[in-house]
C-alpha cells in the first residue's frame, strides 16, 4: 500500500526550530514533485513549499528565508527545515506527492509554536 508518513512536528516557542520529514513507501515507481500544505484554524489548507523531482523549490511569501524544503530521491523522502518560526506558523502540515502519476496526503503532523 502506497502511503506518504509525516514525522517531526511538534510544540516549540516563537524563534525556536523544527525539521519535518515525509515518507513515501510503498511499491512505487516514481517519485515526482513533492509539497509541504498547512492548515491553520480557521483557515483553508495553503502551499507552504514545494520541490521537483529535479530539485527545483518554491515557497509561500511568508515563509521565504526561513523555511527550506529539500528531498532525498534515494530514500523517497521530503524535508521541511522550519526556521525563525512564528506563532502565525502554527498548523498541521500536510505531505503532498505526486507518485507515479498519482496525488497522495499523509495524514498531517501538529506544529504549534508558542508566543
């Protein structure tokens, strides 16, 4: 069964870090782009940064200079380094790929940053 397992959320105070990772596992031939998504309360679930299979990266505005996607091919695997974080950044956020031509979610990870 193809599933996609977030890991590295958490509580932490305005300032301070985190590193999320995302899984892909299953039988899979092709990893294609990956994302990070967040839904804040009371808001809809937004792009917070995406990664081509190539490499190439893009960021929400508001987390530009602060958070840094990367991935691992070799190990099917996504990176959200969170840095300077906000309490405006709090959420749960959710891995998104594309796998073999398919669109799949993880099941969300809480990250709460205190004020």
């Amino acid at each position: 069964q193809v599933q996609l397992l977030e890991s590295g959320g958490g509580l932490v105070q305005a300032g301070g870090s985190l590193r999320l990772s995302c899984i892909a596992s299953g039988s899979i031939f092709s990893v294609n782009a990956m994302r990070w998504y967040r839904q804040s309360p009371g808001k809809q679930r937004e792009l917070v940064a995406g990664i081509t299979k190539a490499g190439d990266t893009i960021y929400f505005d508001s987390v530009k200079g602060r958070f840094t996607i990367s991935r691992d091919n070799a190990k099917n695997t996504v990176y959200l380094q969170m840095n300077s974080l906000k309490p405006e950044d709090t959420g749960v956020y959710y891995c998104n790929a594309n796998l073999d031509s398919t669109i799949y979610w993880g099941q969300g990870t809480q990250v709460t940053v205190s004020s």
